[in-house]
C-alpha cells in the first residue's frame, strides 16, 4: 500500500487520504452546550438538574438516582472532551451549567413510560365515568364522551 504524506508530516495510507478527500463537509452551526457523548447500548443518556442559580437541588439529583439513573463520569469517555465537576461529592461527573449527565437503561424507561400512560388512561376513564354518572338523569343524554373538538370562526347569521 502507498503511503502519502499529511500537512503534519505524518504518513497516512493513500487509501485513507482518498477517503477523507471524499467526505462531506458539514455546514457550520452553532455548538450545542449539551451535547454528550453517546449512551453505551441499551442506555439512554439524559441531563439532569443538579443547581439552579447557583443553589444545589441535592432532592432532584436524589430522586433521579432512586428512579434507576446513574451519573456519568467524564473518565468513561475519555476521546470525548467533557466538562466536568471539579470537586465535592460529584467529582469527575459530566457537568454543563447546572445539569449532569445521567443514564437509565432503555427498560426501565419503558417500564416507567407504560406505568405514567396507564395512570393517565386511569385518570381519564375516571373523568369519563364521573362524566357520564352526572349526566344519567339528564334530558340530554351522553351515550359516550367525544374526544374531538371543532373551532369555528364567526358563523352566518340568517339576517
């Protein structure tokens, strides 16, 4: 295989020189202030409030831990340039602004999806029943609650 020189001196495969030749540009856009690296498989990352204005929220950095996150660790990622809790308690933990990053295991976000879809539904069919006990001794009666809904502008008036 040939070998080429880069603009550093170093000697690359011509190979690999043809390769990146060949790659597409990307547009410029503004830096994003969260971005993270990507979550190991069947992982999702998620940031999480640990300050506001200056003040530490130790309750909500709690909760999230006890509803199955983990905090990740600047370390864990070392080609990614992170930045990271300086000291305290949280050391090393990737840190933007206030939130840190965190990881739940695509299961339990699953899980904890169909537990607040099924308190939902719970919570409507409740609605529904209360709905329609209401209405029993009504002139109009409902046979079952409408979902849609109709916006009108104005109207014609028979005048």
């Amino acid at each position: 295989m040939d070998d080429i020189n880069n603009t550093a001196g170093k000697r690359i495969t011509r190979e690999a020189g043809a390769r990146a030749l060949n790659m597409r540009r990307r547009p410029w856009a503004p830096p994003s202030r969260l971005d993270a690296p990507p979550p190991p498989p069947g992982f999702k990352h998620r940031w999480i409030r640990a300050s506001t204005v200056g003040v530490e929220d130790r309750s909500n950095v709690a909760g999230r831990l006890r509803e199955g996150y983990e905090l990740v660790r600047g370390e864990e990622y070392p080609d990614y340039q992170v930045p990271t809790v300086d000291d305290g308690k949280h050391a090393g933990v990737i840190s933007v602004g206030g939130l840190m990053l965190a990881r739940i295991p695509v299961e339990t976000v699953e899980e904890r999806n169909a537990y607040y879809n099924d308190r939902a539904s719970d919570q409507l069919q409740a609605a529904d029943n209360e709905l329609m006990k209401s209405n029993a001794h009504s002139s109009m009666v409902i046979t079952r609650p409408s979902r849609k809904s109709r916006v009108s502008f104005g109207g014609s008036r028979g005048g």
